[in-house]
C-alpha cells in the first residue's frame, strides 16, 4: 500500500514545529511565518530542485524524505545527505543570490514548504532567540562539512561504509530485537554514492560486512547485528 502525506495546513499544530528551528515560533510571529510560506506537496522520486539552478527562498522538509546529490563535470554523481522531516534543506540559503549547491529527489511522498527569504530575515531581526537558534544552525552545519571532509579524506572505503551504516541507523534505524534495522530503503548504487565509492566496491564489502556477521541484508533492507564492530571499524 502507498504511504500517503497528510498535508499539515497549520503550523501551530505541525508536529514538526518543536524540532525545527525555522518555524519554532510562537504569537503573532507565527502569524506572520504562516503568511511568508508556500506549502508544496509531492510524490517519490520526484525533483523539486536542481543543482546550479536560483534558490527562490528557504526549503523546509516538513514531512518525508529526500536526498541530496552533486553532480561532477564527468557526470558522476555522489549523494550528500538524507534529510527527514523538520530539516532545512540548505542552510547556505541565506546568502544573497544563493544558487543550489545540490539537486533535491524525494524517496517518498514529502510535504516542501517554500518561505520567502526576505520576509523571514526581518522575523529574525526582531526575535534575538530565533536569531542565536539560526547562527547556532549554521555552525552545526560548518561542522558537518568538515566531518564530511575528514571522510572522504582521511578513511578507506570499508570505514566510510561502516561509518555510514552506523550513521542511517542512528538518524532512521528502527529496533528489531537486538539489532537495528536501518529503517530506509537504499539501492545499492545508492549506498554507494553516500559513501563515495563504487557500486562494485559497495556491493563487495556489503557482502564480507555479512559474511563477518556485522549486518543481514535483505534486498534492500540492511540490519546492523553488530554496532559495536561496525563502530571500531569506522574509527580505524
């Protein structure tokens, strides 16, 4: 069966509101946000955005899943990040005449909502809270690209995958007894864009990660059976 979003019409009573710092807001302010905000409804594998193309405003992930890719100029392609409901798809939208430094793809039927920027900036100038919440929003996200820099730097493809595994379970993993089921559905090409490697490379150490007894694969379904090795591994 399909899983269907329900569109969330009013922000006071969006359960996302609590963990999204942009619209964390509450009175008139929450008002006025509602009033500076377009909400979009789409399907999976739909594109709501494109890599190099004008950012219209700030992109809010309300409900579903998307993800995140850059392209090379020899068409290789490597995805970002996966962002879950409540997230801001590009904090670098703030900027002025900001491009899209990625392409955004649902994985599953999401809910977008399009807040004009300026707007938004003159809330922030009146709310010193929501002002520190935003500043401290861009540092963790400084933070992020370096950890993400140290990757794909400093690790060999067996600990960024480790790394990797242990990371979707920890943001979407689901408990199934002891173990953890990673609880969303990857193609292995995928899995291998995340991790900056090959498909064959992807598919190999998949295969000895299983036969070392540290995940169970099913299809597309990947259960972490052992955290603790995987761990040790993606701190090599």
């Amino acid at each position: 069966m399909k899983r269907k979003t329900v569109l969330i019409e009013n922000c006071e009573s969006c359960p996302q509101r609590a963990k999204s710092t942009l619209c964390d807001l509450a009175g008139d302010q929450l008002g006025v946000f509602q009033k500076i905000k377009r909400s979009l409804q789409f399907e999976p594998h739909q594109t709501i955005f494109y890599e190099g193309h004008a950012c219209l405003g700030l992109y809010l992930l309300c409900e579903g899943k998307v993800k995140l890719t850059r392209s090379s100029s020899r068409g290789q392609r490597q995805i970002v990040r996966i962002l879950d409901g409540g997230e801001l798809i590009e904090k670098h939208a703030f900027r002025e005449g900001a491009l899209h430094e990625v392409t955004c793809e649902t994985l599953e039927p999401s809910q977008i909502c399009l807040i004009e920027k300026e707007p938004y900036l003159a809330l922030i100038r009146h709310n010193s809270d929501l002002a520190l919440k935003v500043i401290q929003l861009l540092s963790n996200e400084l933070g992020m690209h370096m950890d993400q820099l140290d990757q794909f730097t400093f690790k060999t493809a067996r600990e960024r995958l480790a790394g990797l595994l242990l990371e979707l379970s920890d943001r979407f993993g689901k408990k199934v007894g002891k173990d953890i089921q990673v609880g969303i559905k990857l193609k292995r090409e995928e899995v291998a864009e995340m991790a900056g490697i090959t498909v064959e490379t992807a598919i190999r150490l998949l295969s000895s990660f299983r036969d070392e007894g540290l995940v169970d694969l099913d299809g597309r379904v990947i259960t972490l059976l052992n955290q603790d090795r995987l761990a040790r591994i993606a701190r090599h």
